[in-house]
C-alpha cells in the first residue's frame, strides 16, 4: 500500500493556471478535460486571487453520513472516495461538504473527490504540475497544519525582528 | 454485560457494530421486526426506480453479523420492557433480558384516517417490505399522497417505472416542512416539467374502488388510478417506551447523553425528541446524519465514556431528475413566530435560485436550488458557527476583497454568495 499523505494547499502561491486541473483529468480519465478533475480553481472576484479547493478527507467527514447510498467511504489510504457503481449522483456530499470539494462528474452526475493518487508512487499529478508555483505540496498526514504555522511565523520574522536589528537575547 | 437494541436500522446497527469497533466483549443482541439485515431507507427510492440492483440498499451482510459475533433476532417485534426484571417482551412471547437497553426502533409510517386506505394497491414507502411490494405491483397510474421528501422521490422512482404519477399535498406548497413557498413554487414548476402532477392545497377525502384502487376522490376533483403510495410522514414509536413508564414527549424523551427517564436504557434514532444543535430549540429531524450521530454518543455512554450529545442538523435536499436542491436549518414559516428582525436574501440566475434567512444579523436558514446549492456548505458552516452577518459585512467593507493575507478565502465566497457589499 502507498504511503499515507495529503495535499497541502499554499493559495497563496496560486496564480490560477489550472495546470493541476489538466494534470488531474490527464491521470485519472486520461483526456485534459477541468470539468473531470477532481481539484478546482476557485476564482474569488473580483481580482482577488485564486484557491484550489479538493477534498479535505476530514476526520468526521459530514459527507459519509448523509449519502442515500452509502457511496461515500474512507479508503485505507484515509482518503475518503465515492463508489462510482453505488453512487446515484444526488450530490448530498456536496451540499453538505463545508468547501464544495466534491466535482460532479459531466458525463453522470457522479461525484468524484480527490484520492491522492493512492496508486501514484511519485507525486499525485496536481502537485507533479504545480511544481513552478508550488502551491500544493505533498505532505505526510498531520504535516500540513504545523507546515502552515511555521510558514506563517518565517513571513512575520522581518517584520517582528527588522534586518540589522540585535538578535533576541544576544 | 448483555446489551440488547430494540431495532435494526441505521441507528441500532451502528450501536451494534461501535461497540464491536470499540473493542467491547459485551453480549450484544438486536430485536428486528423486519425479516432482513440492515438496510438504508434512503436508498429505497433509488431500487424502486431502477437506479441500483436490490443489493445495494443494504448495509450489512448477514455475515457481518456472524463475524461480529452479533446475534440478530429477525422477526422479533419489542411489545414490552419490564424495566423491574430488566427483560423485553416480544410478539411471539419471548423474553429478552439485558443490563443495557438500547431503543432505536424509529418510527412508522403515519396512516391517514381516508376511508378505503385498506384497499388492494395501496402502498407505503418506508420499509423495504414497502418498497418490494411496489416493485411487484403492476399499474400504470399512480397518485401519491404527501409531497415531502419521500413522497417526491417515490414519485420520480413510480415516473421512471412508467406511471403516469399525481402527487397531492393538503398543505399550499410542496415539500412544505423542508421548503418556502417561494423555493417551491419554483420546484413544483420543475416537477411539472418532468412530467409528474403536483396538486397543492388538496385534501384527499377518500380511495375508491371494489377491492383494489380505483380512484382517489379529492376535495377538487377524481383521479382515476390503479396506484397509491402513503407519503404522509413518520410518527416517532413511542408506545413501546411509555408503556414501560418512559418519559415521552412527541418522541421518547433523553437527556444530553441520550439516556431515558428510566436509567440504563439508551434511545437514537428516529424515535428519539432532541434540540436543534443550532438554536437548542426542541427538534424531531428524522435524517440519517442525526440516527448516526446519536448512535455514536450512545454507544461511547455504554463504553463507560460520557458523551454528551450537541442536537441534531436540520439538512436535507430534493433531488428529482436534473432538479438539484438543499434545504438546511429553518424555513421562513418556522422563524414566523419568533421575535426578532428578519431578512431574506435572494438571488436568481436562470433557473437556480438562493434563498438564505437571516435572523438578528445570524444565518438561522437558507434553501438553494441549482448552482447556488454547490455552496450551500460554506452557509451551513456559518450558520453552525452563529457567524454574524453585519460583522461580515463590515470586514469586507473594511479590508475589501483584495488579494490573499486579509480575509479568507470561505469568508469572501460567503460574502460574495450573500451580495454583501465588499
């Protein structure tokens, strides 16, 4: 089995490409199709920025519990999927996902959500594509937040600690 | 510890098989009335019209229960609890004991007083008996009667099956618990467009026929059919439960820890009267995502923990051919007799249509249709939250919508889908 990860998302970094779109369609239809891609750009108007918004697989998924047909599941890789054959494409998953992860699939109706490239062993196929911006980053589970909060803390050490300035407690 | 669950739907088996997860050795053994392992109830319009094989509305296999080392007693309906020698009284006559009760028996089907509701075609919608019976049945027109959610999907499922179908609702607008008028009317619309009647503000005054179905007689006209399914909503059970001296209210009363009157025994599911986890208000939400999440809490009580649990989530969506729609905590009609300011926010793109209610600057409701319904999550979370809405309306006001490092980026989406200023 591949190992545990998740995908961090740096929005900042974003700059709306949507090569991780493409990149996702390629991998898993095999046609660079966005609609089909499981990660979406998000466009916020009106010029602020673009988001990459994929599923979060949370820990008590709200999706899992309110699917008619039990076709939400958690894989073994943590990673929670839908079942293509017991779906009936009612979208109660999206509705009630707190971000609107789950894409609907054009051709049925089916919802899709990111499964990290579970078989993938090298870097799912969004991170493989977003390497010249790096706004998603592919991380062991539990890394993203302490990843974030160290991040957060390097961009404010020019602001609390001014070049040239004495170091603490020197 | 014997531990016996009166019920195998979607509550009691998740109490069955959580202490099982949980690592429990107790002797745990479920009563079912029904002759089959559990199921889904929600995926049960899904099989009748055609969508998915009959297999696919279970949840477990009868092995499941084997290597679970569970004993499911089918058709083994609870008629009594003697709470003094701590034992359940079936149908057939046998006695239960346990040291843990757990009622998760849900409730059933509400049976309108309408002369000739006995005759031959005349169907439920709720159980899987239900739902056989009208997959066997052969007709061709068929009326049902209620238009809440199950009544709508069984009217899609009976349409796709070739029926010629007429939903009538006593009440001025369809899916009247779940919808505004205003959400559907346009519903309604859509419906018709479909192919499928909807008859609003009329009252069914009686079924006509020899034996079998003939006619539905309403207050307005004759409908000529061979059909009728019950789509009148579900009454908790809770007579079990108050014979045995339980406290019960429109369901069976529970604390926070969804413990009875009576300790020991445990109720979740459909049968249970709990708050409104948003406004603490009393609530009956009859929804799936509740039965799990009470089944949860009573199961981590009965491992020793104390959970207590936070109410249940008023959120359901429509769903008919290419209709999507979701409702999520009150509709206007429940906010009517409240104080307190009220504002609606609309938006309309084409056919999709948003509608969210405000009350005292906090998100207590809101309906979608279409694409709007795509973020209906990012409400839900603000409305869980108790997010103010005029102090979102003066942060973006305050920081506008720039780029990334200000607000972020749920906050604006939220902003932008409520047409706050920015």
């Amino acid at each position: 089995m591949a190992e545990r990860r998740e995908i961090r998302v740096i929005a900042e970094r974003c700059t709306g490409c949507r090569r991780c779109e493409i990149a996702c369609s390629m991998g898993h239809c095999g046609m660079p199709t966005p609609e089909r891609s499981r990660i979406r750009v998000l466009r916020l108007p009106p010029e602020g920025g673009h988001v990459p918004v994929l599923c979060q697989a949370c820990e008590d998924a709200p999706c899992l519990k309110v699917c008619p047909m039990n076709a939400r599941v958690r894989a073994e890789t943590g990673a929670v999927i839908t079942e293509a054959e017991a779906c009936i494409g009612c979208r109660a998953c999206l509705y009630i996902c707190p971000y609107g992860a789950p894409a609907v699939a054009p051709e049925d109706g089916k919802t899709v959500t990111c499964d990290r490239c579970a078989d993938l062993p090298g870097a799912p196929w969004c991170v493989a594509a977003c390497r010249d911006c790096g706004a998603l980053e592919a991380v062991r589970p539990g890394e993203a937040p302490r990843r974030a909060c160290r991040d957060a803390a390097a961009a404010l050490r020019p602001v609390l600690r001014p070049a040239g300035s004495r170091r603490c407690g020197s | 510890m014997r531990v016996l669950i009166v019920g195998n739907g979607i509550a009691g088996g998740e109490v069955a098989f959580g202490l099982r997860r949980a690592g429990s050795g107790a002797e745990i053994t479920i009563l079912s009335a029904e002759t089959t392992p559990e199921y889904d109830p929600c995926s049960l319009p899904y099989y009748l019209g055609g969508e998915v094989p009959r297999e696919r509305v279970f949840r477990r296999r009868w092995e499941d229960y084997r290597t679970a080392g569970i004993r499911l007693e089918t058709g083994e309906k609870a008629v009594a609890i003697d709470p003094a020698s701590r034992c359940v009284r079936t149908a057939s006559g046998r006695e239960h004991p346990y040291d843990r009760l757990v009622l998760a028996h849900g409730g059933s089907l509400f049976v309108p007083p309408i002369a000739g509701i006995d005759k031959r075609g005349v169907h439920g919608c709720k159980q899987l008996p239900d739902a056989d019976r009208l997959d066997r049945h052969r007709g061709s027109r068929a009326v049902v009667i209620g238009s809440g959610a199950i009544g709508i999907e069984a009217a899609e499922a009976l349409k796709k099956r070739g029926y010629a179908v007429t939903v009538i609702e006593v009440m001025d607008w369809i899916l009247p618990a779940l919808f505004d008028p205003e959400t559907a009317g346009r519903l309604k619309r859509r419906l018709e467009r479909c192919g499928i009647a909807a008859l609003t503000g009329e009252k069914v005054l009686r079924i006509e026929g020899t034996e079998a179905v003939a006619a539905v007689v309403t207050d307005r006209r004759t409908i000529p059919c061979d059909t009728v399914v019950l789509a009148t909503g579900v009454v908790p059970g809770v007579e079990l439960a108050r014979t045995a001296g339980i406290d019960v209210g429109r369901g069976i009363r529970v604390n926070e820890r969804l413990e009875t009157s009576l300790p020991g025994i445990y109720a979740c599911g459909d049968c249970v009267e709990t708050v409104d986890a948003c406004t603490g208000e009393d609530a009956m939400f009859q929804l799936k995502h509740n039965a799990l999440e009470q089944a949860r809490v009573v199961t981590r009580n009965l491992l020793g923990a104390s959970a207590s649990y936070p109410g249940a989530w008023a959120f359901a969506r429509a769903h008919f051919f290419d209709t999507h729609a979701v409702t999520f905590g009150k509709t206007t009609r429940a906010t009517q007799c409240e104080l307190g300011d009220l504002e609606i926010v609309e938006r309309e793109a084409g056919d999709d249509y948003l509608r969210v209610i405000v009350k005292e600057g906090v998100i207590v409701g809101g309906q979608a249709i279409g694409r709007f319904a795509d973020a209906a999550g990012l409400l839900i979370g603000a409305m869980w939250r108790r997010e103010s809405v005029p102090a979102l309306r003066a942060r973006r006001a305050l920081l506008g919508d720039g780029p990334h490092g200000t607000l972020a980026w749920t906050t604006r989406r939220l902003g932008e889908l409520l047409g706050l200023a920015g």
